[in-house]
C-alpha cells in the first residue's frame, strides 16, 4: 500500500488522499475477485465510489494548478488474498486506510474542501463498518474513524 506521512499544506494532504484512492481502486479488484453474491457487488460499488472521488480530485488538483500524483502501476498488498475471509479483511483494511488520509486532510482544508474531506471520511467509515457487518468482525464501529489505533 502507500506510505502514509503528515501533510503540510491542503494541496499535500488532497494529493495523499488521492494516492489512498488510486490504492485503494487497485486494492477491489484482488478483494471483488474473492467474494461472491451481495459482497461482490459491495465491493463493485465501493470500488465506484473510490473512483468518482479520484475522478472529483484529479479535476480539483489540475484546475487548481495543484500536483496531481500519477497512480502506481500496482501495488503492495499487506498479506495474500486468497479467500472471502481475506478479501474482507482487505476491504475493511483499505477503508480504514483511505479514511486516514481524508482524516489528515481535515485540519489543512477549509470551506468546501474540508466538506469534501470530511464527506469522503465518513464514507470510508460507513464503507468500513458494513464490511465489518459482513465478515462477522466486533466491535462494528471505531471511536474514531481514520486515526491510528
């Protein structure tokens, strides 16, 4: 996956975030491939949100005169996905992951971007919870969504 350091500036954060969602887009295709039934179209349509918000910020970030990051190639999963139980735990994982970067964009943005961020984190939050709901993982929420644990 990414590394994932402290930003300095809102166009630093809003970079990072879309490099979570470029890994986060890849992260679906291994996980989709491993569920079956109402998790799979879960995940495809996790994988569309990930990809209207990359879309929304790639637009932002180049109309703004901002960086945009190029997408990886591939990337590194953090262990084998060879199940539904591992292609859940993935998902969770990659959620809670993504939130983190729209949770470090939070106190770098304002006005509309800070909407979108904190948008964006509640949607890894809620994406994160149903999929602990569906691999039978408590407790269903976190205290704080995004922040290390």
């Amino acid at each position: 996956m990414i590394p994932h350091t402290a930003p300095r500036s809102a166009a630093e954060a809003l970079a990072a975030a879309l490099s979570a969602e470029y890994a986060a887009i890849w992260a679906y295709g291994p996980i989709g491939v491993r569920l079956s039934d109402t998790a799979r179209t879960a995940a495809r349509a996790a994988e569309a949100a990930h990809r209207a918000r990359r879309d929304a910020l790639i637009l932002q970030l180049s109309s703004g005169g901002g960086q945009v990051p190029a997408d990886r190639a591939g990337y590194a999963l953090p262990y084998p996905v060879a199940d539904g139980a591992s292609a859940l735990k993935l998902a969770i994982e990659i959620e809670e992951r993504t939130a983190g970067f729209w949770r470090a964009a939070l106190p770098h943005t304002t006005g509309a971007d800070r909407n979108r961020a904190l948008a964006a984190l509640t949607d890894c939050a809620l994406r994160a919870t149903r999929w602990r709901r569906t691999a039978g993982v408590t407790p269903l929420t976190v205290p704080f969504p995004g922040r290390p644990a």
